[in-house]
C-alpha cells in the first residue's frame, strides 16, 4: 500500500509545484463598481525566436484592452495579442457543421445520416444518402453525432484565452508580470448594529462582502479593497451574457484590513491572503464589534410633513471608537426584546470620512403625529410672496420627545424669516431647522412667517 501511495503523492507534489511557479503570485484590488485590477506573475516556457502562446486561466470578463505584459528580464516581446472568447456551444458547434455528414440517433426515428444544411433552436435539416430533405424536431432524447471533428481546422475554445505573438532571444522558462482589468469583480460595506435598551449606545461591526462573478478562481492572492468613486468610461468594456452575518462577540482583536489613502480614494488591505471561487459570495470582517455613543432623532420635514422620521446619529470619530473612513454599504440595526433580537430597520450609508456624522434614517415613528398647515399666503407683488405656516406635533408617548422640524425653501430665491414662535437652531439658504419641545400626551405647535422674493 505504501509503495502504491508514493508516486500518487509525488505526482500530486509535482503538480503543485508546477502551478506554483507558473502563477507564483497574485494580487487583487476590487473596486465597489463591479471592476477588479489583477496582478500575477507567471512563468511560461518559450522557444527562441516567435511563438505561439495560449494563456489559459484568464476571467471571462477579462478587459483584452488593458492587459499589461511585462517581461521581468526583458527576455522576450509580444508583439500580437488576441482575445479569443467564441467558447464552444451546441448551437455554435452545429452551425460551423453545415455541409459536414453528421447523424442523429432518435427514438422516434431510428438513426439518420447525412448532410447538414441548416439548424436552429427547434429543428435540424439535413439531405439523407437518398438524397431525401430530413426535417428533425429537436427534443433532448436526441443525440446528434459529428465525425471527425477533431480533425478540423476551425475548433472552439472551451475557455477564455490570449493568444500572443511572442519574440524569445533563448529558449527556456521566462518570468511574466500581468495586469489587467476584469468585470465581475466588486464589493460593498454591510454594517450591523445592537441598539441599547435606553437608545443611547450602538453596538457596531462591519463586514466587506465581496462577490466574484469574473470567471475565474482566484487563489492565495494578496486582496485590497478600493473604496471611491472611479471615473469609468461605460463603452470601454465588453461586456458577457446576502450572506447574512449578524454580531460577534465583543473583542479586542486587531482589524483584518490596513487602511490608508491612496490618491483621492481609500485603500483596505487585507493582512492576509484569500482565495476568491467564481460565483463565489465572500464576507470578511472590516472591523470588530466596537461600542459607539449615539443620538435618537426625531424628524418632521415640509417635503413629507405628515410623518414624523425616526434617525439615528453618531460621529465617525476617534473619540467615539470609530474615526476611519466608511466605506459605503447597507446598515441594519437590531435592538433586544427581552430575551429576543428584533430587526428595527435598515438604511445605505455613503462613503463618509472621518470625524463626519452618519445619520440613518430607521423608520416612521408610530406615536408621533405631524400635520403641516399653510395659514395664510400672501402677495405684495408678482414677484413676493409672504407665507405663514403651522406645524402640529402630537406626542402619543409616554415620555417627553423633542421632534426637529426643517422647513425647507427655494434656495434661488432670497429668503428671509419675519417671525417665528420658536429660534431656529440653524438657518441654511435653503431650509430653517427648529427643535420642538413636545410633553407626553399632549400636542405642540410651531407657527413662522417668511418672506420670498
């Protein structure tokens, strides 16, 4: 048994090995925009003077345009590339078969042989040996025999390859650098979070969830995470026909990605290598379970003034356990009842650089009652225009709220608030910002006039 076992193991041993040294390394840097840069080395094995190079185990989606070929010793030059991509089907297969002998074994018609003049989705055509025209319903009982197709010139692929024109000076193995740019890659930030019992603290973790639809395997590749947004020209690529994960425990272990800024753009560094499946979905975690301070917000405004919006808030800074830069993705917030956890809502965070304040919009709040109401509107001239407004806020809660009410206004045109019965907190060239005291069970109004012109 042991002597059998040897030479299966070492050939296993030798085929590893070859792979190795033929892709020796590899590194990915994906963007969010369905767009992956690929780095890899390899060596390939050259005669001197010109050849004929495949280089098989490229993405389906492989951009042929923004291949760069680097020769490490400058042993060789390629002096042609083609992207060839007509990968073999039925219908392909049948369709260069036309004026060839083929046969069709049916059971509903025994066998026939002859000449194929034409095929498509439904039906076969072909001139028997009695020079008869056979019509033959296409079924998938049906089995259709080519001879000698491997003898002829003109064969498909069964994957995507480039095929090079290379210059050698010697023969032998010559080291490869590779880049390109390949569809089918992207990835996005999903964010979860616990909300404490009193609404005032969050416990936040997010994962990077990386999908890979490119066609190809990517395996022990160094993997970066690009997060920005990219200008792309849409025409320069061809184009080819959640996991869910909850909260882990509190920990202290250091975060799985370095980031840093890399142009006008941030660079998330995975300290580690990964393998990539095709049509594979990936989660890993950007950074572990962290306690943030946070602010529940209640929001009426005049664009939807008969729901009151229930936010939460909280600073993307050091001093409240975060103060990098949020990529941007999905965050689903979740609070505990008793013994339960209950999803509470959901909402996109964009990306958002350090010390910013995030503001999630959770829901509509169910004991609050808004109602906005145009009291009176006037017009000194065509061009003026004097509007009163009144905001009711009615508090069905059993605790005091304080409700934050924004009128916006046309930004083109010049504003100017006459009266109000309470200060604004902030006043912006496009909306006035009040917060409005509102007692449990009882009702609040807010009354303005401002002046358009």
């Amino acid at each position: 048994m042991k002597s059998y076992l040897v030479p299966k193991i070492s050939a296993l041993l030798c085929l590893m090995a070859m792979w190795l040294m033929a892709q020796s390394d590899l590194a990915i840097t994906v963007t969010n925009q369905n767009l992956g840069l690929v780095h890899e080395m390899r060596q390939i094995d050259l005669k001197k003077g010109l050849n004929d190079y495949l280089l098989t185990d490229i993405p389906q989606q492989i951009d042929a345009t923004s291949v760069l070929i680097e020769s490490l010793k400058k042993s060789f030059l390629v002096l042609e590339q083609n992207y060839e991509y007509d990968l073999i089907n039925v219908d392909k297969v049948l369709a260069k078969s036309i004026d060839q002998q083929i046969w069709v074994v049916d059971p509903a018609v025994g066998k026939i042989s002859g000449t194929l003049l034409a095929s498509n989705g439904r039906y076969l055509m072909l001139l028997d040996e009695q020079q008869q025209l056979q019509i033959i319903p296409r079924n998938d009982k049906q089995k259709v025999l080519l001879k000698n197709y491997a003898s002829q010139q003109d064969q498909f692929i069964t994957r995507p390859t480039l095929v090079w024109k290379v210059k050698a000076e010697k023969s032998g193995s010559h080291e490869v650098g590779l880049t390109y740019l390949t569809r089918g890659l992207n990835w996005h930030a999903d964010y979860v979070g616990k909300l404490n019992p009193d609404d005032s603290q969050l416990q936040l973790a997010c994962w990077v969830t990386i999908n890979n639809t490119s066609g190809k395997v990517y395996k022990n590749a160094r993997l970066k995470l690009m997060a920005g947004e990219l200008n792309l020209v849409k025409k320069s690529f061809r184009r080819t026909a959640v996991l869910e994960e909850y909260m882990v425990a509190k920990t202290t272990r250091k975060p799985q990605f370095e980031e840093k800024a890399f142009f006008e753009y941030h660079l998330y560094t995975l300290q580690r290598r990964t393998t990539l499946l095709n049509n594979q979905v990936k989660q890993i975690q950007l950074f572990p379970e962290t306690e943030v301070t946070v602010q529940k917000k209640f929001v009426v405004t005049s664009y939807d003034p008969n729901k009151v919006a229930v936010k939460i808030a909280f600073k993307n800074s050091k001093q409240n356990n975060l103060g990098i830069p949020f990529p941007a993705g999905k965050a689903r917030l979740y609070k505990e009842d008793q013994q339960d956890l209950e999803f509470i809502g959901e909402d996109l965070i964009k990306h958002t650089p350090k010390d910013e304040e995030i503001l999630l919009n959770v829901g509509k709040a169910f004991d609050i009652v808004s109602e906005r109401n145009v009291l009176k509107r006037e017009r000194p001239s065509n061009q003026t225009e004097k509007l009163t407004i009144e905001y009711k806020i009615r508090n069905h809660k059993k605790q005091d709220v304080v409700v934050e009410v924004i009128e916006y206004v046309p930004s083109y045109r010049e504003v100017e608030l006459l009266t109000s019965s309470l200060k604004p907190v902030e006043t912006k060239a496009n909306y006035f910002k009040f917060q409005l005291k509102v007692k449990a069970n009882d009702e609040s109004r807010l009354q303005m006039k401002y002046f358009l012109q």
